[in-house]
C-alpha cells in the first residue's frame, strides 16, 4: 500500500516557475517516493523544530521530505534547486 503524498503550497507555488520538462520530472519522482520514501534519502538535516527531514538529490533539485510513518505520509515540505 503507498503512503499518501503531501505537498506543501510553497512546493507547489515554487514548482509553477518551473519549466514543463521540470515538473514532470519532479512529480514522477514526487509519486515513486511514496513506495518506498526511506531509499531516497540521500541525506538528513534538521529543522527548526530538530525533525529529522530527509533530502533527496533529483534532477537537479534538492527535495526535503518527512515520512510520517505512523499516519503513511509522505510530507514534501521544500523543493530548492540544488545548486543554490
């Protein structure tokens, strides 16, 4: 069973700047991480709060994550390009 994604508004405000090429490819990964969120965790920061937030690499963006495995989501709580 996947988990349910969700999608914070400034994710999805930052993703309309983004080229159609962009978004597909961020929503393809952004669909694949509800089967399996821990394998994409390429590293770990805290937040303000000191949550655990996951981060993963993808075409260029860096995608900070939590999966909330008691409720089985998936919270995509920040999308930044990678190199900045």
């Amino acid at each position: 069973m996947k988990d349910r994604l969700l999608i914070a508004i400034e994710v999805l405000d930052f993703s309309q700047s983004l080229s159609r090429r962009e978004q597909t490819a961020l929503w393809k990964r952004f669909r694949e991480m509800t089967d399996t969120p821990h394998r994409f965790a390429d590293y770990s920061e805290t937040d303000s709060t000191q949550r655990r937030l996951d981060v993963h690499a993808h075409a260029g963006f860096a995608i900070f994550f939590w999966e909330d495995a008691t409720d089985r989501h998936v919270r995509i709580l920040q999308l930044s390009r990678a190199d900045g």
